[in-house]
C-alpha cells in the first residue's frame, strides 16, 4: 500500500486463483461477502505456459499497441518482469474493452491466455496504409 500526494492510498490486491460467483451474501464490515467456486480454476496454482510463447513477439506487439493507443510505459521494467508476472500484469495495463477483459479472465489455461493476449494486441495494432499489395 501506498499513500498518494492527494492523501488517498493504492492498494494492489493479489490473488491465488479466479473464481466464479455463485451469489453474494451481503456486506460484512463494508466489504463484499459472497459464496464461491474455484473449481474450474485449480489449474491457476501451478500456471506455467504448457507450451514456450514468443516473448519477443509478445513485447514488440505490445509497444505498437502503447504507441497506437498513445501510452507510456516504463520498458526496462517491463523487459525486466519474468514470464508469469508478464503475463498476469499485461492484461492489467492494457485498456482493453470489457469483452476482451472478460475473454484473458476466461481463457482456461496460461498458455490459451498468452494466445489471446497475442490476438488482441495484434489486432488493435496499428492498421494497414491503404489496401495490402
């Protein structure tokens, strides 16, 4: 946690798995109370790509994505990150629409995940100059 200039905090939340929300039970001490299901996601404790991705693709993909939609970004760190903390942090910064939001959270495993994240930035890359040759 940490404080702002404004005096308000961010607080980065971490989970261990997804879920799905069965129902929610009310509020207890001004928080969201709500019964469960984890099982379609137990595969999300032991996320490693099943198969190896083209980071380097994944990364150039990603900067015409920051430069079309006029975004900054600190590379070096971004560089830095090893795969899993990529992978989960990437559909974090990217403002996609809700529906390709909710298609990352759906895909069932890491490596359906990286193959989505490569669709999308790939077609939200910078568009084509007139008709293909």
């Amino acid at each position: 946690m940490t404080e702002r200039a404004d005096g308000t905090y961010a607080m980065t939340l971490t989970g261990l798995l997804r879920f799905r929300l069965l129902r929610e039970t009310g509020l207890r001490r001004g928080y969201r109370v709500a019964r469960i299901d984890v099982s379609s996601f137990a595969g999300d404790l032991n996320e490693i790509p099943s198969e190896p991705f083209d980071r380097a693709q994944l990364l150039h993909s990603l900067k015409l994505y920051f430069q079309k939609k006029g975004l900054s970004a600190r590379w070096s760190l971004i560089e830095q990150m090893d795969d899993s903390l990529l992978l989960v942090t990437l559909p974090m910064i990217c403002p996609f629409p809700p529906a390709e939001k909710q298609a990352l959270l759906d895909a069932e495993n890491l490596t359906d995940r990286v193959r989505v994240l490569q669709t999308l930035l790939d077609l939200s890359g910078p568009e084509q100059e007139g008709p293909p040759s």
